[in-house]
C-alpha cells in the first residue's frame, strides 16, 4: 500500500477542504487551524513562520502598507481589513496586481533534460511544463484516458499514489 504524505502539526495528510499554509523557514505545509492563520490573513502575509521556525527565525512578516517601512510583526489573530476569498473587493484587488509572465516562472525542460539531478536541483518550487516529451523514459496516455480506464488496468481495490497535471 502506498503511504500518504503527512503535514502540519498534527501529521494528517492534505485535506482539500482545509485552508494550508507554508512555512518559509522550513517549507512544510500547516493547518490554518492548527497554527491560528485564517485564509483571510494569509494574503497579508509576507513571510510565514510556523511555530517551529519562529524559534530560529523569528516571527511573521506582515506584507508593507501604503508606503510605511517593512516592519517584523507578529501575525496575530485580528487583522483588520480582512477580504473574503471570491468577494467582489478580492476579485477587484486580484484584477489590479500585477503578476510575472508565466515565461519568467514556468521552467520548460525537455524530457531528456528532465533527470533525477534537475529535479533535485531545482525541486518543486516552480511549475515544470515538459514540452519535448522525447527522452522522458515514459508513455503518455492519449487524451481519451479515464480514470475508468484506470481502475480497469489496476484493479477498483488498488490504492495508487497520483500527482495533478494540466
């Protein structure tokens, strides 16, 4: 049986349905819940630490206001002007940042670049779209194939370990 990943504080694997949030210092992922961040907070964090990396590495960082100095804040409990996630004010603010080209984030190895060594060096901190599948070492099914098909070749009682792709 394959294992499932665990995080957080309290070592259960990811729940869908949980807001998550990862540490810059140690780059695990935690509960909301567990750590006190609600979603609504994490957007007004700059750097996160859970409790763990607070010790070494100090406290939160709060995201720069209206021209003030960056400050090394504590993230406490309330916030002020939260934003509901899809609330026309998030959708609003969302429309009016700016975001790097995909261009600049995307890293686009062929597949016989696509090594042990290239993930290791360069992990999976960003997106890796493989454009040139020749030399990956695998298949690719046709884009008919289900999860149906699936549970067919492996069996309805089989767990098996999947990632998501695009």
């Amino acid at each position: 049986m394959a294992s499932v990943p665990v995080y957080c504080l309290c070592r259960l694997p990811y729940d869908v349905t949980r807001f998550m949030i990862e540490c810059d210092g140690c780059q695990d992922w935690f509960h909301g819940s567990c750590v006190g961040v609600e979603e609504e907070q994490a957007a007004d964090i700059d750097v996160y630490h859970c409790p763990n990396c607070e010790i070494t590495h100090g406290p939160s960082v709060l995201k720069k206001r209206r021209g003030s100095q960056k400050q090394d804040v504590s993230v406490s409990r309330e916030m002020s002007q939260t934003v509901k996630t899809g609330s026309p004010q998030f959708i609003r603010e969302l429309r009016s940042r700016t975001f790097p080209s995909s261009d600049e984030i995307i890293l686009k190895p062929s597949g016989s670049q696509l090594t042990v060594e290239y993930l290791e060096e360069n992990s999976f901190s960003v997106p890796i779209l493989v454009i040139k599948k020749d030399g990956l070492g695998m298949t690719v099914p046709p884009p008919t194939f289900t999860v149906s098909d699936v549970e067919h070749y492996v069996g309805g009682d089989k767990i098996i370990d999947v990632i998501d792709v695009v």
